[in-house]
C-alpha cells in the first residue's frame, strides 16, 4: 500500500481504528493518582519538521508525562555533562523491569541506561549539578515550556506528592545509587526533582511540538534554538530506540521502527527523523508498563506514513 501523504487522514484513521481499543491495558495503580484516570481516551498529534500539526481524539487533554520527561533530562544532563555522563550511566537496554533493583547492584551502581528508573535518577543528579532543588524544577518545567512554545506546561504538585508517598522503590534505587557514590546531591532532593519532572502535565499536542528538536539534528526548526548537537540528538535517538520501552524495546523497534519514549501516564513520544515528532497517549498499560493503545497507534501510523528508520 502506497504511504499516506494527508496527515490529517492518518490521524483520522489511527483515531477511528483505536476507538475499537479503547480501555485495554491497566492504568498504572502504583501511583494513587494516576490510578484515577479515565483509560478510555486516546490522543495523537504529530508536529512536522516544516510546522504543519495533525491532531485527533484527546490530543488536547493534559495528562501526566512521567518518563517521557527522561528524555528531556537526558539533553539537559549531556549538554552539562557531555562524555562524562557515560561514566555514571550506561547505554545498554536492561532486559529487566524499569525499577528493577537487582541488575543495579550487579552492575556496581552503574545504572544500565539513563531511561531506567535508576539511570533517569543519576540523570536528573546531574541536571541539579549540585544546585537548588527547586532551581532544577524551574530549569526543567522552563526547558519544556519553551520547547512547547506554551507556556500553560505545568507541574501537577497531586502526582508529585503522591509518587513521594508511594516512591520507596525509587528511593531505594538512589540509596543505593548512594552507596556507590554515583550522586552528588542529597538522596531527598534528587527524589524531589525527580519526582516533579514526571508530574509534568502535557497534552499530546505540547509533547510532540517539545520533542520537534530530536527529529532535525537538534535543532528546534519553529524557533530556531540549538537543543543540543547533532552528535548528541543521534545518541539520544538511539537510546530512545534500544531503552525507550524497558523491557519491551525491542517488541516497540520491532513494530513501530521509530525511537519512542513512554511512559506510566500512558503517554509515548516518537521521533521520525527529517520528518516529525509524534505523541500518542492512553492511559491503559501492558504488562511492561507501556501504553498498550499508544504502542498500536504508533504501529498503524508507522504503516500508513512508511516513517519506519528501517
Ligand atoms: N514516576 C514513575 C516512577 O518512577 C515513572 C515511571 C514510568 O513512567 O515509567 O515510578
């Protein structure tokens, strides 16, 4: 079948064809606030390298971000850091669940890859560089408000005061990662961050306009701000392709072929290079904790656009 140029048409086609999923998966429930949300909604927006958008369903319906936020961090933490990074955090999927604390103490506190929970706290040490806690929330919520050219990108202080509730898993990850000298800043105040940065509340239209920068060697082409490097962009991209689905990466490049990063709010970000960036959400997971209508929304439109890297 010849790939479908209108992008207002697969929108429209994906949407249709997901409404039959509506509701599969399980919402994330380890997250009292997230437990709440409605599963039957779907949202996809795709922002073009030239600017043109194509959204539908619930593409305007903010929603919790959570790990996609990893990806953002990630180019904040290898703009400061740049080689150095590579010392602390490896680059190589996991193969195990994203809060796993087994591999981490194996591998002597040198977390697998920056997008499992660990690797994502080192990260996030590394963009508070030592500093404020609260300087590094505004530093993040500032980064992906101008990427978003939006100024209505928000933190949602219940999602974050609920994961600090609930987030002994995490917190466990960073003693550990503690213990192994492997963060510069108190255990209590990377959490804090950390936490913040996954309560961001974005609609799929914001995120794919934020992540427009991965898909034209780093360079944001609406507003003309160099993100970061070519070399860096390629390096994120890739990472997102091998780790940006835990332990189901590969199922994800197996069926979509894009770089994608998700999340437990359901959302999923995917970067055609050259072309555009794509966001996708539905709150219901599969058993990796990857949005299970997002994923099949990915792979149709990777279908009918032949966006595929491969
Ligand atoms: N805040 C979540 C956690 O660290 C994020 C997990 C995710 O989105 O995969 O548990």
């Amino acid at each position: 079948m010849p790939a479908i140029e209108d992008l207002d048409e697969v929108v429209r086609i994906v949407a249709h064809e997901m409404s039959a999923h509506l509701g599969e998966g399980r919402v994330a429930d380890y997250i009292p606030a997230l437990a709440r949300v409605d599963p039957r909604q779907f949202g996809i927006s795709i922002v073009t390298t030239d600017g043109r958008v194509a959204s539908a369903g619930d593409a305007k319906t903010p929603f919790s971000v959570q790990s996609v936020s990893k990806v953002f961090t990630l180019a904040l933490a290898i703009n400061r850091l740049d080689e150095a990074l590579w010392n602390r955090v490896g680059r190589e999927p996991s193969g195990s669940r994203f809060n796993s604390i087994v591999q981490l103490e194996q591998e002597k506190g040198i977390p697998r890859n920056p997008f499992i929970n660990a690797g994502a706290l080192v990260v996030t040490d590394a963009v508070i560089a030592g500093g404020k806690p609260s300087e590094a929330i505004t530093d993040i919520a500032g980064f992906m408000r101008r990427l978003a050219m939006d100024e209505d990108v928000s933190i949602d202080p219940e999602v974050a005061a609920s994961e600090a509730d609930t987030g002994f898993r995490n917190a466990s990850l960073a003693y550990f990662l503690r213990s192994f000298d492997n963060l510069q800043s108190p255990v209590e105040e990377v959490l804090e961050v950390y936490f913040n940065q996954c309560a961001l509340r974005m609609t799929c239209r914001q995120l794919a306009r934020a992540g427009l920068f991965l898909a034209q060697d780093g360079l944001d082409p609406l507003n003309q701000i160099q993100v970061t490097s070519p070399q860096r962009t390629r390096r994120i991209n890739a990472i997102m392709m091998t780790c940006g689905h835990y332990d189901a990466s590969g199922d994800f490049a197996f069926k979509v072929g894009l770089p994608g990063k998700s999340g437990v709010g359901g959302g999923i970000l995917a970067i055609a290079p050259r072309r555009a960036s794509i966001a996708v959400w539905s709150p219901g997971l599969c058993e990796a904790g990857n949005s299970l209508v997002g994923a099949m929304a990915l792979q149709r439109l990777a279908a009918l656009t032949g966006w595929s890297v491969f």
